[in-house]
C-alpha cells in the first residue's frame, strides 16, 4: 500500500495483527487496483459480484464449478487484469488450506490485551 503513494522508499516498518481481517485486506487491495487500473463503477460492481461468490466458495467450498465457469467468462472483461482468480482460484482439495481467508474475523482488542498493571 505504501508503494501506492511513492516509489522512494528505502524500508518499511510493518505492524500487523488485528487492524483488519484477511478479507479486509484482499478487498481494499482489489478496490485500490481497480481504481488506479480507471475501472468504471458498473465494472466494479460486476468485478465485486464474482469476488463475493470466490470468497464464499473459500469460506464454504460451494460451487467451485459454477465459480470456475464465471471466471472465464470474466476474463476479457477490462477489470479482470486487476482481479485475475483464474490464477488464484484453489482446487477443491486446497481450498481448505485458504479458507482462513474468508473466515477469519476480527478479535476484540478489549477481550485480548489485558489492561495496563496501574488500572487493574
């Protein structure tokens, strides 16, 4: 994301963790795409549906042939290029192992990190 606003960065200094969810993440990223690639907002939202029905087929492995055949007729679209899931869409035995992704949620930050000694 940093990359996003300049070329010119020497290092980064990443924290991770509970800001956003897997999900979250892939989403924001696929919008920032779009929006750098000049997608119009009636392509967004055609791009947006075949996302949904990919993280659902990650969260539940539901329709993955029904999935499959969406993707390809999704590929001459102009969005496509930034949303390329023929590449990433994983078999029915792998997808398991990606699930994690669509179903990871947020934990409350209040309920993980005890408070400080001074306030218990």
């Amino acid at each position: 994301m940093a990359s996003n606003f300049t070329a010119d960065i020497g290092f980064l200094i990443v924290l991770s963790g509970g800001g956003v969810t897997p999900l979250e993440s892939e989403i924001y990223s696929y919008e920032k795409d779009f929006e750098a690639g000049g997608v119009t907002e009636a392509q967004k939202e055609e791009a947006r549906k075949l996302l949904s029905r990919y993280f659902a087929y990650l969260e539940t492995g539901d329709g993955r042939k029904q999935l499959v055949r969406s993707i390809d007729v999704a590929r001459d679209e102009p969005w496509y290029q930034f949303a390329p899931l023929g590449k990433i869409v994983p078999s029915e035995e792998n997808r398991p192992s990606w699930e994690w992704v669509a179903t990871s949620r947020r934990r409350s930050a209040r309920s993980s990190v005890p408070p400080p000694r001074a306030f218990r």
